[in-house]
C-alpha cells in the first residue's frame, strides 16, 4: 500500500480512537452515539464502521495500544532474567500511566474487561490470551529461579497479582493513592505477595 494512504488510514483511526476518549469520558459509553463519534473525529459515520463495527471495538483498540504499550517498556527496562518484582512493577505501572492518563476512559475499560455488560466473546479472549503470553513465561522464570514455588498455577499466580494490580487503581481512582506514590505502593505490595508465595527455605 502507499505510504501515505497507509498514513491516512494510521490517522482516522487514531482520530476515531482520540474522539471515543473524549466522548465517553464526557457523555458516558452507552449515550455516546456513533454519529457523534464521526463527527467529531472529522470523519464520515460510514468510515467509522470500516475501522470499528461496534463500540466495543473500540474498547479493544485501547487495550491493544495498551498491550503494546506494556510489552515495549519491559523490553525496555528488564529482561527475561530480571527479578519477578522489577518486571512486574514495570508491567502493572505500565498498565497504569495508560489507563490513568485517560482517567475516565480508563475506567470505562476496566468497566468492560473486569465487569462486561455481556459474556467475553472471542475478540475479548484473545486479548487476555496475548496478555498471559507477556506473563506466564515471567512467572515460569521466577519459579525455575526459585523466587515463586513451582507447585503453583500460572493462571492462580497471574490473578493473584492482577488482584493488587487492581487494588492500586481502585485506590487511585479512590483517591486514597496518590499518582507519585503508586510505584512505591505497588512494589510494596508485589514484595508481599512474593514473599509468602516463596518456597520454604531449608
């Protein structure tokens, strides 16, 4: 494809995206038209079902951006050999300047993703099998270096975590946390949970 048309398409959809953050958070996901969407995103109602068919796409869009967001900033700062505690802090504060930054769209896709309106369906379960693909080989290098017991789950391992991971936020959204002392809260609590999911010593 020409590198511009492929540019312009990169654009609107980055329009559609930016216009459905701006438009949930302010009118709420269920009252925000699609008409609406396209309008403000300066585009025709028809261009925006050629990139989304439904809202909810959308959504998805912003956790894909999500996902890449989080796996460039552990290959950035860690390595598979880095400590369970170091790629684990940089995944879930990753998570958490993408999802804070766009505060009330934020919460809108926590919304869909921990308490959807309707059963995960396919496009929902690939993408929390692509995050488990970030996270497993993680938690199978902490138990092969003996900082997690290797009788555990990866799947009860990863929602232990993602338990505190969402304690955070829902203190930050409380206000109870707050932006600057998130990291330190985070480590404290990962450190814990590390510390008593450790083999014994003997």
């Amino acid at each position: 494809m020409h590198p511009v048309r492929e540019q312009n398409k990169i654009n609107k959809r980055k329009a559609i995206i930016d216009a459905a953050i701006k438009l949930f958070s302010r009118n709420g996901y269920e009252q925000t038209s699609i008409e609406e969407l396209a309008r403000e995103a300066g585009v025709g109602k028809g261009t925006v079902y050629s990139y989304f068919q439904t809202k909810k796409e959308i959504v998805h869009a912003f956790c894909e951006a999500e996902l890449d967001f989080t796996r460039s900033e552990l290959a950035a700062h860690t390595n598979p050999e880095s400590s369970l505690q170091e790629q684990l802090l940089v995944i879930f504060m990753a998570e958490f300047k993408h999802i804070t930054e766009n505060r009330d769209f934020g919460r809108i896709y926590l919304q869909e993703s921990v308490f959807p309106r309707e059963h995960h369906g396919e496009a929902d379960l690939e993408m929390q099998n692509q995050y488990f693909e970030i996270l497993y080989p993680i938690y199978r290098g902490a138990q092969r270096r003996g900082e997690l017991r290797s009788d555990l789950e990866l799947l009860h391992i990863a929602g232990h975590f993602w338990a505190l991971h969402l304690l955070i936020l829902s203190c930050w959204y409380n206000g109870m946390i707050p932006t600057k002392e998130a990291p330190e809260a985070m480590k404290t609590l990962i450190n814990q949970a590390v510390d008593g999911l450790k083999p014994p010593t003997i």
